[in-house]
C-alpha cells in the first residue's frame, strides 16, 4: 500500500495564529501542533469537581465524521426554519 504524499498544512488557532506543517493529512497536522502547545493528562475527581465549580461543561468528543453528519443535519433543519 503506498502512502499518501506530504503535503504543507496551515494550521490556524482561534486568535487566528498560524502554522505550516508538513504532513500527509490534515489530521497529522493539527495533532502536531496541538501536541506542541497543549497537555493532557487524564482528569482525577478532584479537577472534574474543581472544573465543575468553576462553571467548566465537559466536552463531548466527536469524530470528524459525527461532526460533519451533525453539520449536514443542521444544515438540513436550518431550510425548514425559513
């Protein structure tokens, strides 16, 4: 099986900083970026109740696909609205 050819991504954070990453998908891209300024460690009871006081929601993870099939439905519903 061949592998997908790098490419350069742009990566850009929501204070519209930006990145080049050579990857092969986009995916690579913002995981390296992401691995390069965030931690993560798993959550012990005492930060989720510390969080929680603090008025912090737990996020839901969703793959692409779920985001994009949400997307889609949204989408769909939004022209019934008109």
């Amino acid at each position: 099986m061949a592998t997908a050819p790098f490419r350069i991504y742009i990566v850009t954070d929501s204070s519209n900083n930006s990145r080049l990453v050579k990857a092969q998908n986009p995916q690579q891209a913002l995981s390296h970026v992401a691995s390069s300024t965030f931690t993560v460690r798993k959550a012990d009871p005492e930060d989720a109740f510390e969080a929680a006081k603090a008025g912090k929601e737990i996020e839901n993870y969703k793959d692409s696909a779920q985001q994009r099939s949400e997307e889609h439905t949204s989408e769909l519903q939004s022209h019934l609205n008109l």
